[in-house]
C-alpha cells in the first residue's frame, strides 16, 4: 500500500513539473549603441511549423515579458519596424 502511494504521489509530481509554466523577459538593444528598441516585437515560435505561440512589444526601457509560457524549446524572433 505504501509503495502504491509513493507512485501515485510521484506520478502527480511529474505531471505538476509538466504543466508548469514561467514568464520569458529580455531586453531587445540595437546592437553597437545599445540603445533600447522601444515597440520591438518579441514573438515565440513553435520550431516544427513556425505557428505563433505568444508574443510581447518591448517597452520604454527595450524589456519585454511574455507571461505563461510552458516549458520547453521555442524559436524567438525579435522584429523591428524603424528609420
């Protein structure tokens, strides 16, 4: 009985790892000055079709955050629409 427990505990652990989520920040510079890139778009892919997954615009300071993401492998394309 205690050995069943054990498993259905650490078996409702694992799916709780899997369904965990976490915020992705970053901060988008143009490169050499540095400067933020205030309303750069920072936007997740799915690597296998390219679908969008989530996305954020870049604010005063150049930082974005997308909130809820789940764990895992993503492609992050950062654009820029300016000059």
């Amino acid at each position: 009985m205690r050995k069943a427990l054990l498993l259905v505990v650490l078996l409702g652990m694992a799916t709780f790892a899997l369904a965990q989520k976490v915020v992705l920040t970053g901060k988008i510079v143009e490169q050499g000055s540095n400067e933020p890139l205030i309303g750069a778009t920072a936007v997740l892919l799915n690597p296998e079709d390219s679908s969008q997954v989530s996305g954020a615009a870049a604010m005063n300071d150049g930082v974005f955050r997308i909130p809820a993401v789940k764990v895992g492998s993503y492609i992050l394309r950062i654009s820029y629409i300016g000059y």
